[in-house]
C-alpha cells in the first residue's frame, strides 16, 4: 500500500524552485514537517523542497507529527492563512484549514521513499 503527501500548494515560482534544486543538490535530502493524517501526510512547509527533491530522486526526511500537536505558526510562511493572530494550533486544525482537492500538490510515496508527483497543485 502506498501513502500519499500533499503539500500546501503547488509551486508558484519557477524561479526559486531552480534555486531550491541547486541547493539540494549539495545539501542532499532535505526535512519536511508533515502532520500524520492516516493513509496521507500533510506537508506544514516544503513546497519547493519536495518537488525539487521528486525531480531529483532524492528522498526527503519526514519530521512527522500527530494531528493533535500542537505547531508553533511564529515562523511559518501560512500565518497569512490565519488573519486573526493564531499563534499555535493543532496540526489537525491546520490541515483542516490549508487542505484543497485541487491546489494541494499531491505525491505518492513509493517503497523505497522516493516521491512520484501525483497532481501539481495550483
């Protein structure tokens, strides 16, 4: 059985997933923080970084955590998804918020971990 990951959105900038890309390149795998939510994952962050990362065959770390946990949003680029000043939420509340059928990207996570893009997102 497979699992699946989405990711917050698509990729928006060409330009800075070339970067990213590079960059991974000398860095290697890069972590992503995900929010366990049964047969899929939830990517908190990392758009660019797990598409560079399924470009590259390059399997990512998955710093996962349960829907239940509390994250920090102080340095998190989706704060502007929570106008009201949240500062920490449930991760299951924010999946809950972020998640879309269509601008989600959406990976398949193979046997070996390598990603297989499976819908881009917008």
């Amino acid at each position: 059985m497979h699992r699946y990951l989405m990711s917050i959105h698509g990729v928006k900038s060409k330009e800075h997933l070339e970067k990213v890309t590079e960059e991974m390149r000398e860095l290697g795998a890069p972590i992503i923080r995900v929010v366990d939510c049964g047969d899929t994952y939830f990517a908190l962050e990392g758009t660019h970084r797990l598409r560079a990362a399924c470009l590259l065959g390059i399997t990512p770390t998955l710093d996962v955590v349960g829907e239940q946990d509390q994250v920090d949003l102080t340095w998190m680029d989706i704060r502007d998804n929570f106008p009201d000043g949240t500062v920490a939420m449930p991760a299951g509340e924010i999946v809950a918020a972020l998640r879309d059928p269509y601008g989600n990207g959406s990976y398949r996570i193979n046997d070996d971990g390598l990603l297989e893009l499976v819908q881009a997102g917008i």
